[in-house]
C-alpha cells in the first residue's frame, strides 16, 4: 500500500485555493499541498473587491485568516474605525454612478464600516497579489509550491486516490483568458532555464482551483460529453484599458472633473435606467473614470460589447478607435471622446472577458449539466463558473465555494470516509446542487446587470447578495 498520499491536494495557489488549504488545516486536515504553475509567486493581477458575501466566507473558513486580510487591505487597522475621531474628518469616499449628463443615479459608499453595518460585514479592496500573499503568509511555506502545472489526473481505485502528473516548466507560458493584453511583446526572463522536468502527487481529494483556463477541467472534460465546455467561452463583453493619459489641456481636464469625478477618485459614467429601457448592447457601454494616484491624470476603463475579432492582435491606436466607436454609438459625451482621443496608444492595453456557464441553456444533448465533479476531483471558482467581473463576485464567489467545499471534506474526514466513494460522490454532489442554482443568478445580474435597472433592483440584489445569511448556507451543507 502507498503511503505518500495526501489527504488533498488543491491544484491553483490563488485566493480560492489557498483559502481552501487554510480552512481545512483550520479543522485538522494538515496532509494537504498546494500546487501552482506560476513560476515563482510576483506582483501580477489588478485590484479586487472582497465584499460581504466573501468576507463572511473567509471569516467562517478561519478567523485569523479573515483578520490578516483584513488589516492589510484597511492598512493595520482592526477596524476602519479605530481611529474615530481621524476617520470622522475626512469625507466618506464613494463610488458614484453617473448618466451622462453627469448626474448622480446613484452612490455606493467604500467604507468598511458602512457595509458592516449594512449587511452584516465590511468591504475592502486590495490588489490580487496582496490578497494571495496574505493568504500564502497563513500556511506552511513547505505545503505550498510554485511551478508545478498540473498536466494529467489518473484514477488510481486500487490505491483509493488519484494521481496527479506535474511538469516543472521555466519557458514562459502566455494565458489569453486571465490577463490583459498589452500592446508590447512580453520578454522571457532570461533567468529561468528552459528545462521540463516531472512529479507526480497522489492524492484522496482533489480540489481544481486553477481558474478560468483550468488544465483539470480539460483533462477532466476531454473526450466526455463535456468536451465542448472544456475551454471558457467567450461572454460578448471585453475591456478597454487607459492607465493613464497625459497632456490633457486643463480646459478640459477641469470639465471632465466637474461634471464626472466632483474630487471622488473614480465614477462609473453610464446610462441610467430611464434611457437603458430601448437601449442596445452598444449603448450599455459603461465607463469606469478614475484618477491616477501617482500622477493625478485621469485613466479609465470601458466595458464594451464587441466580436472578439475585433480586439485580438490590435494596436493602442485600433483600441482607441474600437472605443470611439462604443462612445458614438452609445451617444457618449463629447468631452469623454475627447479624454479617449487623446489616450497615448503605449498606455493601452485589452481584455476579453471569458465564461463557464452555470446553466447550459441548449442542453438537449447533455444528460446533465457539465459537472464540476469527477469522482475524487471537484472544480472550484473560476474552473467551474468564471465569468466577467461587471459585479465583483468573481473572488467573493470562489470563497463561497470554498467554504461549502472545507465543510463537505471536513465532514468526510471527520466520518473515515476518504475510501468511501460513495459518500465522497454524495458529498460534491451536493456541494454542486447549492452552488449552481445560485450562480446562476449571480451570472444572468452579472452578465445582463439588471441590478443597475432601477433602484428597487439594486437593493433587491444587494440585500440578496451581499446581505446572504451564511449560517443557512452552513446548515443546507450538515
């Protein structure tokens, strides 16, 4: 019998994988390894929201782990408040929405504390790669490894595990669905050799954490009835990036703060419910409008609708022409097109938005939906649902993930049940019936933004979401 065989082994060191190995070491399940294909773990990502929902989630999947990200995101601080007397000097920041006219629809409030008090728990906002070090910093460095990419996952019945063969890659690998595209040929580090090495780990469990373009939600998928649904989609929806402008006249520089910004850091400048009623999907282009911290110049970032044709392989010049375009079409105001215009091209940079599908609309070929289970291997996040981040749920989704995926495995250890293939089927399978249902309603908000219809709507999904009574959750899971 082998004995180097892990209880769980979670594929992705991202948010959602590592949030995963820390709350089943926070319920004694210690013989876990994390495995990633980065080549070594450096600042790459953009900013992320983690709001109630999320938070909530890594809260219950461990405490400390919730604090530490917690004050990293709030600066040290246990609370955004623990310096009242400071805090209550300074204007509250708010993300408004405008029309474009420039007129408020509405404002969301970026405290901690206002969502706290709101929904039950705060909100904070900090870059990707902060959020994945401080979960990183909760493990035992040894149980968590870089380059390794998962490339094959075998069933091995007569060991009662998996196998799963790695390779140990130092060439640099381009991934079209997870990153933005710039305008500049990405250079190899020339300090990394150019050697392929391979390792295999067994393992009871496997949780795919490995995100969007999950290599085990192809391999799993491959040569299945699920082999259409192997590789994300693209959504219809994609990005146009400006990090920063420069030279633009004060003129207008001093229009386009008056009318959009009024000394907020950043305004999303849209249609508002009454002109969206006949809209097109041109004309729910949106536009993310905020001021550089280092520069004071404006940056912004356009959702547009568009063939993904038409954004591979384009210059800066041809991305700023694709969002004139969305602008007139969507009847955007001339000093906005004028902000575009005088975008340098070195300062763009696109990205299309790709989706797993909860629900398979045309399933009449499929007996059922593509499963985010296979025996002893379950996706998570973005391997199973991934889908654009109009309304932030991405990561808040994946924690919720986690947090049902720790409790059915604790649960599994807690009744010797790792050669029980029984119960372990039982087990994702009803992870897989609360989770899917579920995103597919924060899909169909995200992909359609209907919250953004009206008032009513907003609260309606706010409440919904972010208002989400986790202790149910919990209990649908016992």
């Amino acid at each position: 019998m082998l004995t180097d065989i892990y209880d769980v082994v979670i594929v992705g060191a991202g948010p959602i994988g590592l949030a995963t190995a820390i709350g089943l070491r926070q319920r004694g399940i210690n013989n876990i390894l994390v495995l990633d294909q980065t080549h070594a773990f450096r600042r790459v990502g953009q900013i992320l929201d983690l709001l109630p929902n999320g938070l909530k989630s890594l809260k219950y999947l461990a405490d400390h782990a919730y604090e530490a990200v917690k004050n990293t995101a709030l600066g040290g601080s246990n609370s955004q408040s623990s310096n009242q007397q400071e805090n209550s000097a300074k204007p509250t920041l708010k993300w408004v929405y405008r029309n474009l006219q420039g007129e408020e629809i509405r404002s969301v409030p970026l405290s901690f504390d206002h969502w706290l008090q709101e929904y039950g728990e705060g909100r904070v906002t900090l870059a990707w790669y902060d959020l994945q070090t401080t979960l990183r910093q909760q493990l035992p460095s040894e149980i968590v490894r870089a380059n390794h990419r998962c490339v094959n996952v075998i069933d091995e019945p007569e060991n009662h595990c998996v196998r799963l063969d790695c390779i140990s890659d130092m060439t640099s690998e381009n991934n079209p669905y997870a990153h933005w595209q710039e305008n500049k040929t990405d250079e190899i580090d020339n300090n990394y050799q150019q050697s392929v090495t391979n390792t295999s780990f067994r393992a009871r469990l496997v949780v795919a954490a490995d995100g969007i373009n999950s290599t085990i939600r192809q391999v799993l998928y491959k040569d299945s009835l699920y082999e259409n649904y192997a590789k994300p989609e693209y959504s219809g929806f994609a990005a146009i990036l400006c990090r920063e402008t420069v030279d633009i006249n004060q003129e207008l520089a001093a229009e386009i703060e008056a009318k959009f910004l009024h000394n907020s850091p950043i305004a999303t400048i849209c249609h508002d419910e009454v002109s969206r009623k006949t809209a097109t999907a041109m004309e729910d282009t949106r536009m993310m409008l905020f001021r550089s911290r280092t520069t004071n110049q404006f940056g912004y970032l356009i959702h547009v609708a568009s063939p993904l044709a038409a954004l591979q392989n384009q210059s800066g010049s041809s991305l700023i022409n694709l969002a004139l375009q969305a602008f007139e079409q969507a009847k955007f105001p001339d000093i906005l097109q004028q902000l575009v215009r005088l975008s340098p091209p070195e300062n763009m940079a696109q990205r299309p938005y790709y989706i797993h599908r909860a629900i398979i609309a045309d399933s009449e070929n499929l007996p059922i939906q593509p499963t985010w289970n296979f025996g002893r291997v379950v996706l998570v996040g973005d391997a199973a649902h991934g889908m654009p981040p109009f309304m932030a749920q991405g990561a808040n989704q994946g924690l919720e993930d986690a947090l049902a995926v720790v409790l059915l495995i604790a649960q599994i250890a807690l009744d010797n049940n790792w050669n029980n293939t029984q119960a372990i089927a039982a087990a994702f399978q009803k992870y897989e019936q609360l989770r899917r249902p579920w995103m597919a309603y924060v899909q169909e908000a995200t992909l359609n933004r209907h919250p953004y219809s009206s008032e009513n709507n907003w609260q309606q999904y706010s409440q919904t979401i972010y208002g989400r009574n986790i202790d149910q959750v919990i209990q649908a899971l016992a």
